[in-house]
C-alpha cells in the first residue's frame, strides 16, 4: 500500500516516486533516457508476448463461437454496468431518416464490433511522435513511414493475438458478467492465478 494518512489528510507516494524517477532521467539527460524509454518498450512487448504465449495452453476451440455473437441490448447483459443510452452510428446509411441511424447502446453484434474498434483506436496515439522527431533521423524519406509502419504493425498483430487468447480462454458471457474483466480475470477465470 502506497497510501500515506497525515489526520485526514491522504497522500499517495507512487505518482511522486514516478514523477521523481522520469525527472532524474530528464536532468541527466535524452541518451540515458532514450535507452530506459527502450527498455521499457521491450518490457512492455514482452510481457504482451509473454501473456499471448502462457493463454495459448488454456485456448479451447468451443469458446470461439459465435464469431459475432448476436446484438443485444447493453442493459440485458447480466453485470453490466454498461450505459444504456442512444448510440449513433456515423458510419450507417445517411439517405435514411435521421430515426434510423440511432439505436439503443448493444453489447455485442455489429455496434460491440465498432464501439470496441473505437476504444482501440486510442492505442494508435502517439505515432506522430516519430513524425515529429524526424529531422534527427538519418534518411528520414525511408526510415519515418518505415517506423510508423512496422509500429502499427506491431501494434495491429499483438491487438489481434491478445483478443484471440483471450476469446479462446474464456467466453465472452463468462468474461462480460465479472465486475472489472481483464487479462488477469481471463487468467483468474482459467484457474491460472
């Protein structure tokens, strides 16, 4: 427990320990921080990597279908803490009535396919980051739009083992009824704590 208690005053000592250590990293300057930057990327992948391996042994075949379970509404799914409000679909047909393109938030079907592929689009941020320190790369014509693609690559691949492992180990009713799912509950949910 990382928590502090001055009267009724809370501290929590695990962001200030962050923040110190990323400092300390930025006085002693960008080589040293360059390279704990990459370890800790390397960290990161292994562990994806790591997860996707071990949840391999644990797949069965019988909690695949249905490929796309059928739509329902959010508000039935048992322990959802889903919002039940109206969902807007952009991408549907627009030459019909305005009624048409809303619906009621779904769990799964088609709308649980974009509302997920709309979280996901968040772990695609930060690639304009090789953007931008591109006039410190050596042939940057080449090596920018080889470094953005093999990073959405990457990203794309593990996104897409981690979703198999995790669909193979438990179904997703029995993942979906769990108050915070996770890979740790897929994990938990296997009997491999």
């Amino acid at each position: 427990n990382t928590n502090l208690t001055f009267g009724s005053f809370h501290i929590d000592i695990a962001p200030i320990i962050i923040v110190a250590f990323f400092t300390t990293l930025l006085v002693f300057g960008t080589k040293i921080g360059a390279r704990v930057d990459g370890a800790m990327t390397v960290l990161k992948i292994a562990i994806v990597f790591f997860v996707v391996i071990v949840g391999f042994f644990y797949v069965k075949a019988s909690n695949f279908p249905p490929f796309i379970p059928p739509s329902q509404p959010a508000s039935t799914v048992e322990g959802s803490s889903a919002v039940t409000g109206v969902l807007r679909l952009p991408i549907q047909n627009t030459s019909t009535t305005a009624h048409s393109t809303a619906s009621t938030a779904a769990a799964a079907g088609v709308p649980g396919i974009l509302s997920g592929a709309a979280l996901v689009f968040f772990a695609f941020i930060g690639f304009d980051v090789v953007a931008t320190a591109s006039e410190e790369t050596k042939n940057p014509h080449k090596n920018v739009p080889l470094g953005i693609g093999v990073g959405m690559l990457l990203i794309i691949v593990m996104y897409m083992l981690v979703a198999v492992v995790t669909t193979g180990m438990v179904s997703y009713a029995d993942l979906a009824k769990q108050d915070s799912p996770s890979l740790a509950t897929a994990f938990e949910l296997v009997g491999a704590d």
